[in-house]
C-alpha cells in the first residue's frame, strides 16, 4: 500500500529534482558505499574498492542509480510538503520509543548494537518515522475503486 501511496505522491508532487541535487547525493552514497568497502572487507575488496575511486567508477554508478536517486529526493520532497501542509507534528517520545523497539529488534537479529545516541541515525530514523506517517496519512484518505477480477480479465491488467 505504501508503495502505491508513494507513486501517487510522486505523481501529484511532480517534483523536479535539481541536477546538482541528484549529483550532490549520488556522491555522498557512491563515498559511503567505497569507504565501506575500504573499512570492512579484506585486503583483496579493498583493492577494488580503490579501483573505484574515478570519475568513471562514479559516472558508472550515478547511471545505474539515477532513477532510484531521483525518486527518492523528490519523495522526500513530497512528504515534507504533506507533512507541512497537514501540520503534521513529530511526537518526540514516540519517535524514541519506536527507535528503542528497532534497536532492540536489530540487536536480537543481528546481535550488532545501535547507537541511538548517533546524530545522523536519529536524523533518518526520524525522517522514516515522518515518511511512515504521511504515507499512512495518504493510505487512509485514498479513494479506492473497487474492480472486479473477471473484468481484469476483460480489460488484459491480469498478470
């Protein structure tokens, strides 16, 4: 449902996202991903890891993940307008209660600790929280139109 609810956003938003936007983002993944790379694998993905470090490897990268890049900045975009739009205020306690469930869930699955302390994860944490609440927003306020399946049939959007 949240999946439909986001590309109804992206439709009704028609965001355009800047170029330098999207080139801007694209690099701050692509440095991640290679410093990643870098910190965590063995001597021989650390090699190619530096292998990436080109402007080749990144336009590589920024061709294969543009359109993922693009929809993501202009769904981000979207939710902040519905959630300003609707003055939809964030509950502080229950952004750290949430948090604190999905610390312990993460701990119990991958026995790895968070650190909810952690400025940046608190700053997604919160924006997933926000995204969640405007998308249930649009999921409860959708109009739907009930169709019956032999007409899916009929009308060839059977799968």
């Amino acid at each position: 449902a949240f999946l439909a609810a986001e590309d109804a956003l992206l439709e009704a938003a028609q965001v355009a996202v800047p170029r330098s936007l999207l080139v801007e983002k694209a690099r701050a993944q692509y440095g991640a991903l290679v410093q990643r790379a870098m910190s965590e694998g063995d001597a021989q993905q650390r090699e190619e890891a530096k292998g990436m470090l080109s402007w080749v490897s990144f336009e590589s990268y920024l061709a294969t993940e543009e359109v993922a890049i693009k929809r993501a900045i202009a769904l981000s975009f979207g939710v902040q307008a519905v959630a300003q739009s609707e003055e939809i205020a964030v509950d502080s306690q229950a952004v750290q209660d949430n948090m604190d469930m999905f610390a312990l869930e993460h701990f119990r699955r991958t026995a790895e600790q968070l650190d909810k302390d952690d400025a940046a994860f608190r700053e997604r944490f919160e924006a997933e929280y926000v995204r969640e609440l405007v998308l249930r927003l649009i999921v409860d306020r959708a109009q739907v139109e009930w169709v019956e399946p032999s007409s899916w049939r009929e009308e060839g959007l059977a799968s």
